[in-house]
C-alpha cells in the first residue's frame, strides 16, 4: 500500500511512447503516389527486436505481437545510459 501511495503522483505525468518496426528510404515522389494498402518495405524483418522510445529517446527493444486482434510489444530488454539491460536475444 506504501509504495502505491507514493506512485499516485505519476498517474497524470504524460509521456509519449514511440516503437519503431523498421526504416525506409523512399523518394517524395513515391511517398505522393502511395495510397491506404500501399506496402513499404523496411529495413528490418518480421521476428526483428523493434526499438521503443520514451519521449523520443532510446528506451527498450522488444518484438511485437497480435494480442486480441491489437498490436501490442512484449519489451525483452530495457535501455540505460545507451546500454540494453536485461537482453534476452
């Protein structure tokens, strides 16, 4: 009870959570052309650690997931100071 006493605080603190599944170079011509079902091809394949940023900085690296029909990430490792923690791949 102590410690959730103590967390009330943060429950109105906003943050923005980014994850990144992969990168692309495209033209900004292609970019105009692409339309709703329009496929891009990333840099990184499907079962690649996706990277997760906490308001825009590096924060974890975890593999994404279909949950109930909703995407979700299942974090395998937490970055600090630059170094992951926790790797499990």
């Amino acid at each position: 009870m102590a410690i959730k006493a103590t967390l009330n605080h943060f429950e109105d603190v906003m943050m923005e959570i980014c994850v990144e599944l992969g990168q692309a170079k495209i033209k900004v011509k292609e970019l105009l052309n692409l339309e709703v079902g329009s496929v891009i091809e990333l840099n990184k394949s499907a079962g690649d650690n996706a990277d997760v940023y906490l308001n825009n900085k590096p924060f974890a690296r975890g593999e994404v997931l279909v949950l109930n029909d909703f995407f979700a990430v299942r974090l395998n490792s937490i970055t600090r100071s630059g170094k992951a923690v926790g790797s499990k791949k």
